[in-house]
C-alpha cells in the first residue's frame, strides 16, 4: 500500500471517483437524509471542490491524498485550512474492499503529521453519527468530541485535535 499526495491529473481523478463512491456510500448508510445530504453537500460546492482538484485553484483543499493498492484507488483524505492555526480534515473515505487494513488510520496519521509540518495547531472534523468505525478511529487517534463548528447535517458530530 501507498500512501501519497495527489499531484497529478491521474491521482486526482482516482480521487473524485473516491469521492462519488463516498456519496453514495453515505446515501446507503443514511437512507432516509438523500435530500438533507444532497443539500449538504450543495452548500459545500462538492462540484467546484472536485474540479479544483483536477484543476488546482483557490479553492483547491490544502493537501489531499491518496491510497493505492496495486495502483488502485483504495482512500483519501483531505485537509482544509480554516485560519492560520486551525486545519479541518475532510472527505475520510476507505471503499468497503479496503476496510479492515489500516488504510483509514494511515491516511489520518500522514494527514497529522502533514498538518504539524505546515503549521497548524489544531485539527477539527465533523463525521456522521453512524460513522462508528471512523469515530473509533478519530478518538484513537486523540480526537475529542467538540462543539459543532460549521451547519452540518442532523445526522453530525463534531470532533477536534490539539496539534501542539
């Protein structure tokens, strides 16, 4: 397995197909909230988010990477800048095939240790209430739960990291 940052247009397609697979995988686990999910992600301008990938620009994330197995697409992660000390890591994704190998764990640790190299003190995140092995991770990890920092959903939760 590798982990690595997405330079490259190839890379960042793996990504934005990652990140559909993510969507729909959040449609299954959220049945009842399509519409509250789709507007969710409207409000964040997924589309643009995903294009500033492919084509960096202004409103590209900071850092994203990606996880290959065999050259396959199989995680990635993002990472936000919210001001000069706090971060937001977003977009966490691991297909179900890849689940089970640390691959999430991986991609968060790289991310961290991403964030101290740039500067950052804090690191915030917001996850889904049935996101159960995520939340596992996150408090592994030394996420502690937190006060909602943006709109979310009905169906998320708020968790925070001190980088110092």
């Amino acid at each position: 397995m590798e982990i690595r940052q997405v330079k490259s247009k190839d890379d960042a397609e793996k990504v934005v197909l990652l990140v559909r697979q993510f969507v729909q995988w959040l449609r299954v686990r959220y049945p009842d909230k399509h519409a509250e999910i789709d507007a969710y992600f409207e409000s964040q301008d997924l589309e643009a988010q995903l294009n500033s990938i492919i084509e960096p620009s202004e409103s590209a994330p900071n850092e994203v990477l990606l996880a290959l197995v065999n050259e396959q697409p199989a995680g990635t992660v993002m990472l936000n800048q919210v001001d000069d000390a706090t971060c937001e890591m977003n977009r966490l994704f691991v297909p179900d095939d890849y689940r089970g190998h640390n691959i999430g764990r991986r991609l968060c640790v790289e991310l961290i240790d991403t964030a101290k190299r740039l500067g950052y003190r804090r690191m915030r995140l917001s996850t889904g209430i049935h996101h159960t092995e995520a939340k596992g991770l996150y408090l592994s990890l030394g996420f502690r739960s937190c006060k909602k920092f943006h709109a979310g959903t009905s169906i998320s939760e708020f968790f925070d990291l001190s980088l110092d």
